[in-house]
C-alpha cells in the first residue's frame, strides 16, 4: 500500500477548522450581543397600548405591532419615516433607529383621533 501526503490539503482543513472554532466561539456570542431589542404595540378599540414606549438611544428596535381590532390600521410616523398597514387581527414588524435622545410621535393613520402615541428615545 502507498500513502501519499498532501501537505497543503492537510494545512486548508486545519486552516478551515480553525475559522469554524473561531465563528462558534467568538462570533456567535457577538451576534446575539447585537441582536435588536423587541418592543410590542397592540391595537385595541383603534388605541395603541402602551400608548408610550421608551426605548434607549443609539439601538435598533424590532417594534412587532399587533393589530386585534376587526379593521385594517396604518402605523404612521413622519419622524421616524415608517408607514405600515396591519391588516385586521395580525401582527406586523416595523424596524426603527438607532435613535437619538427625543419623542418620536406615530398615528394609526384610519383613525387618528384615537389611535395615537410617542416613543420616547432617552
């Protein structure tokens, strides 16, 4: 029987080995570090409750939207440059910042007189 070597394949699988220990082990952790942080919203009586969210400054927010009312609702906000129409009974995800420090208003564009709120960035 003849055994032939291959130097080179043998230092690519340990090259290759190496980077997979290195994304389990230092990246992995690093991406749950940045991974958004989620906030909800529901939709009731055409109401946002809370009808306040506080979120800190400088972070990326996942906002999941739950819309329980029989009727579609728009999530509207100028300042934070987002529109979005949650059909009736459903949830939807609306995605915002990083943010500085302030009050960011939104409407529920169907029904504005009720259907109002602020999230407040500090």
């Amino acid at each position: 029987m003849i055994i032939i070597s291959f130097p080179i394949l043998n230092l690519f699988i340990r090259v290759t080995s190496m980077r997979y220990l290195l994304f389990m082990f230092v990246l992995l952790p690093a991406l749950a570090i940045a991974a958004d942080l989620e906030y909800r919203l529901t939709i009731r009586d055409h109401r946002f409750e809370p009808p306040e969210l506080r979120v800190p400054a400088g972070k990326k927010i996942k906002l999941i939207i739950d819309n329980q009312d029989g009727s579609a609702e728009e999530f509207e906000s100028h300042e934070l440059n987002r529109e979005k129409v949650i059909p009736p009974k459903s949830k939807a995800t609306v995605y915002i910042g990083p943010l500085s420090p302030g009050r960011y208003p939104f409407v529920g564009e169907f029904h504005e007189k009720t259907a109002n709120g602020v999230i407040i960035v500090e």
